[in-house]
C-alpha cells in the first residue's frame, strides 16, 4: 500500500475537555506515509491525550481521528493495522514476556509463533521466558516495541519512546522507525525533547495548551523561522558595537556573560557592522535555527506545564 | 473464540490460579470435616432437639455434607472473577487488552465465560470430592449415602449454580470498582460479614422503622445466596426460586452496568 499523498492518520478538530483543563482544543492535522512525523509540544501539551483519542482509549469531547479513513474502534483487526507504544503501557509483573506477546495473539487471531518473531526483531529472544518484573527499561522499551510489530501494521504511534532509553537504545529506536518509515509506512512519534527529533523526523506537528502551533516538513518549520536566526558576538567595545548594530536596524540584547546577542541578522551581516565601525571582535558565533529553539520560540508563553 | 481463548491464556500464564487452587484444598477440608462434626453431634440428638438447635433436618445436614467447600470455593471464585478485570488495571494492561479489542464489551463478555469457565472447574472439583468422601464419611455415623435421594443432587445442582451466578457478580464488580485491592477487601467483606451485619440492620429497622423491612433482607446477596442453597429457614422467609432470581438480578444487573461503565470510561 504505497499511496504517498495518501494521509494515514487524519486528525480533525480533535478537542478533549477534561473536568477542569481542555487537554486538547480543536487540533487538526495529518501523518502520511513513508515519512516520520515527530509530534512536539511541553510536558502537558496534551500529546498523550490525543495519541490516545487516535486510538479509541479515550473518547473525544468532538471532532474525529481517523486512520486511512475509519475510526480506530471501526477496524476490524486494529493491531493488523496500527501498532502502538504509550507511556503507561504495560505487561503483568507475574508473566513472561512471550506469554505477554501471545496473549495478544490470540486475542487478534494471530499464529502464536509471531510472538517469537517480533522477540527476535527486538533482540530480545534469549530473555523471552523472563517474567515482565526481571525487566529494565529498555528491555521493556523494546518489548513495547515487539508488541506492535505484531501485526505488521502499516501505520506505528509511539509516546515518548526515548524515555528511559540509554544513547545506544535510542539510536537503535531512532534507526528502526527510520527504516520502518522507508518501507513506506507511516510513523507517529511524540516527545517533548527535541534534539532527537531533528535527526528524526521528516515532518513536524507542534502543539502547546492543546492546540496546534505548526504543522509541516522540518524544513519548513525550521525555514520560517529563519528570521529569528542569533548571532553571537563578544567584544571589548561592547557599548559601541551595540549602538552601531541598532543603527544598522539590528535587534541587540546583552547577555549576561557580556556578550551580545543580535537576533534577525547573519554572522557575517554582524561583522560588517561591526567592520564599518572599527569595533574589536573576539568571538563572533551564528546560532542556526535548530528545532530546540524554535520549539521553545514557538511554545514560548503557551503555559507549557499545565 | 479468540478473546476467550486469551483470557484464559492470562489466567495460566500467571500464579494467581495455582495460589488460589492451593488455598482451596485446606478450606474445603476444614468444610468437610466441620460438616462432619455438625452432623456428628445432630445425629445424638432427636429430631425435635436438631430444630432446637438451630440445624435444621437430616435433609440439610447431608447436602451440606455433599456441598461442603461452597462457602470458601464461592468466594474463591468471586475474588479470582474480580480480579480477571481488576488486574488489568492493577497491571496496566488494560491499554494493551483495549488496543487489541477496542470493542470493549467483547473484553468484558470473554472475561464472564472464563469467570463461569472457573466457577464450573471449582464446583466440579469440590463436587467430585464430595461424592467421593462424603459416602465414607456418612459410613463412619453408620448412615446410607443417600445418594439415591433427589435432595441430593437438588443441593449439588443448585450449589454448581450459585457458583456461576457469584462468578458474573465478581466480574460485575470488579468493572464497578476497579480497584483490585479495593474490590477484594469489599467483596470478601460483604461475602464473609455480610449477612450477619446486614441481618442485624434488618431486624433493627424492621423492629424500630417498619416491620416488613425484614422481608427486604432476601436482597443481600449472600441472603439470597442461603435461600437459593438451603431453602427457606425460617416460617416467613420467601421460596427458594426468589434467592435465585435475586441473585441473577445482582449478576445481570452489575454485568450490564459494568460493560457500559468499560465502554464509556477513558483509559489511561
Ligand atoms: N484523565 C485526565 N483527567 C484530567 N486531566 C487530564 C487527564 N489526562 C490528562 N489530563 C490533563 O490534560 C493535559 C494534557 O495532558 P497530556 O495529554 O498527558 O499531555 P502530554 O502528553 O503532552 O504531556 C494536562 O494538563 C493533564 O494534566
Ligand atoms: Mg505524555
């Protein structure tokens, strides 16, 4: 099923009122297939709550989320479709991994021999007859991970999968559902770290309070922001500098190490300023656009931790 | 098929199963013994005496003989029921089970065949070990085996029902309340203390309040219960069929409002 244009999950004016707090507000937006789209926002944001909404866990207050057109309850065999690892998923302390696995089998009408399968994919297969509570993090990481490969779905939603993951896990995670992606299958994954997403990701949803900030290419995000590039600059002859940036039109603010920030301008725009002025540089640093800073930019004032 | 067939693969696959079979066997031979000595001591005594004392006929003395376990086996089953849904929280795995099957109601229907799936085991265990011993033991008081008698197989059909009807109300009730630990604490308080406390309050609303407030006392379940098992014990109490219809009511009632409950509630 290679349909490019085609968007795997459609999430339309998705709002979930809780008692006191509207986790999610009229969120509308895409996931296609071949590609990963991270989905960013602060602790709070209301990630979880939607993943969930796109999975028939939580009913929405309105709108609807749909995967390749049909609510997730109206599929006939969801796991054959859809795989899924969300934070608060979990296995029975008492059980063993592969029982765990077949367990989920049955319940799809899967041979009990896919619980093997995926266990070796994971790289877990020699600790598959260990019970659930023998299991650290990553290990129990990679068995979420195990659980929804089982029905070879086409589209996988993971909820912050890096947590707990050591730099080594995550590379492996990260280099899985890039190749997951490339068979053309289409990836959700949502964090709120985001250094990992820029290696990650070839689409952006960024949400914060519940609403969407962005949507689009990481390219494109991190593009429109291009405005909002920093420079870095330290002298001697700060006071001096300053003045002639601000006559150039630049925006300055001093830092307090001393240096100087110039914010909507290149490196070298900066020293050429600070040429024409006979001003002194010791440092002078372009700060690209990376997702981090327009990520906090962006969500900047949006009552991130609710 | 597929749904049941793995919830009975997460009831194998965990100690649980095995931990309450173990409990079991002390318990239903402290029944059978208790029963035992009960029936000793009546049989020195006459016919008008046995009602003095409260032990009812020879009748009820030997189903009780050939029921014996039901007391601990019901609420062994009642727990193990509760738990099959209450776990799921305790264990985080309702996201898991509710990925799978997001028809919820399927869950819960799966988890009420397997729940019966037990109480039949449970009875047909207690009942096999029954219908072996009890001859023996009735032997030992130079009594027949009464076997021949339909009371008999009245008291073993009626007990293996009330087996399954407590089964459904367990499930029921651990939808309703969720909690494992609170689910076990209440049920094994209502089972165990219930009809003792409840008949107090009964009988001090009906002598301070109004009077026929003591025939509401058969809606206690465990009330029910005794009714359905051993018949009517009292001149006033209502027939048998009542406990049992009681009885259905509570199951079929907590089943219907659980299910609806699992299917609205969010999860996570
Ligand atoms: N079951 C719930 N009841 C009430 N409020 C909730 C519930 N679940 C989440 N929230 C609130 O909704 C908001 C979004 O939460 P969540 O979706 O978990 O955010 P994220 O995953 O982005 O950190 C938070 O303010 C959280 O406290
Ligand atoms: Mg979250």
């Amino acid at each position: 099923m290679s349909r490019p244009n085609h968007a795997e999950i459609s999430v339309e004016h998705l709002t979930k009122q809780y008692s006191k707090v509207r986790a999610v507000d009229d969120l509308s937006f895409t996931v296609h297939a071949g590609r990963v789209t991270g989905f960013l926002g602060p602790n709070g944001a209301g990630k979880t709550t939607t993943l969930r909404m796109v999975l028939g866990l939580v009913t929405p207050t309105s709108g609807t989320a749909t995967i390749g057109g049909v609510r997730y309850v109206d599929l006939p065999d969801p796991i054959r479709h859809v795989g899924a690892i969300l934070e608060a998923s979990s296995a029975h302390r008492g059980r063993s991994a592969r029982n765990h696995l077949r367990v989920i089998c049955r319940a799809a009408g899967l041979p009990d021999r896919r619980a093997d399968e995926v266990l070796e994919m994971v790289g877990l297969h020699t600790v598959g007859g260990r019970k659930f509570k023998g299991y650290s993090l990553g290990m129990k990481q990679r068995l979420g991970i195990a659980a929804a490969m089982l029905g070879d779905p086409r589209v996988l939603i993971l909820d912050e999968p890096a947590n707990g993951l050591d730099p080594e896990g995550i590379r492996w995670m990260r280099d899985l559902l890039k190749a997951f992606a490339a068979e053309g299958r289409a990836v959700l994954v949502s964090s709120h770290l985001l250094g990992e997403m820029q290696q990650l990701a070839d689409d952006v949803v960024i949400i914060a309070a519940g609403r969407l900030i962005r949507q689009g290419p990481v390219s494109d995000v991190l593009g429109e922001t291009a405005g909002v590039a920093k420079v870095r600059v330290r002298t001697p002859q700060a006071e001096q500098l300053s003045a002639a940036l601000r006559d150039a039109q630049l925006e300055v603010a001093v830092q307090p190490d001393g240096s100087l920030q110039v914010l909507g301008a290149e490196p070298a725009r900066v020293g050429n300023v600070a040429f024409t002025a006979g001003v002194e540089l010791h440092e002078l640093i372009g700060e690209a656009a990376d997702l981090e800073r327009v990520f906090l930019e962006l969500t900047a004032g949006k009552a991130g931790a609710r | 098929m597929n749904l049941i067939s793995a919830e009975l693969l997460k009831l194998r696959t965990t100690a649980l199963w095995w931990i309450f079979a173990i409990i079991l066997v002390p318990l239903w031979g402290l029944a059978l013994g208790f029963n035992w000595l009960t029936m000793n001591a009546a049989l020195s005594l006459s016919e008008a005496d046995l009602e003095e004392a409260g032990l009812g006929d020879l009748e009820r003395l030997v189903s009780g003989l050939y029921t014996s376990g039901q007391f601990s086996g019901v609420l062994l089953v009642l727990l193990l029921s509760a738990i099959l849904v209450t776990s799921e929280f305790f264990h985080l795995t309702a996201t898991s089970t509710f990925l799978t099957t997001p028809r919820r109601e399927r869950v819960i229907i799966a988890k009420m065949v397997v729940a019966v799936i037990i109480a039949v085991v449970v009875w047909l265990f207690t009942t096999v070990l029954n219908l072996a011993l009890s001859p023996i033991v009735l032997g030992t008081m130079d009594q027949p085996t009464y076997l021949g008698e339909p009371f008999v197989w009245q008291a073993i059909g009626l007990n293996g029902l009330a087996f399954v009807l407590w089964s459904l109300l367990g499930v029921g009730a651990g939808v309703l309340i969720r909690s494992q630990i609170g689910a076990t604490i209440t049920l094994s308080v209502v089972y165990v203390i219930g009809t003792q406390v409840l008949s107090v309050i009964f009988v001090v609303l009906s002598e301070f309040v109004w009077e026929p407030f003591m025939d509401l006392r058969v809606l206690v379940p465990t009330f029910a219960s005794d009714l359905l098992i051993s018949g009517p014990q009292l001149p006033d109490d209502p027939p048998r069929w009542v406990g049992g219809v009681i009885l259905i009511g509570y199951a079929a009632v907590m089943s219907v409002i659980g299910t609806l409950v699992t299917k609205r509630r969010d999860i996570g």
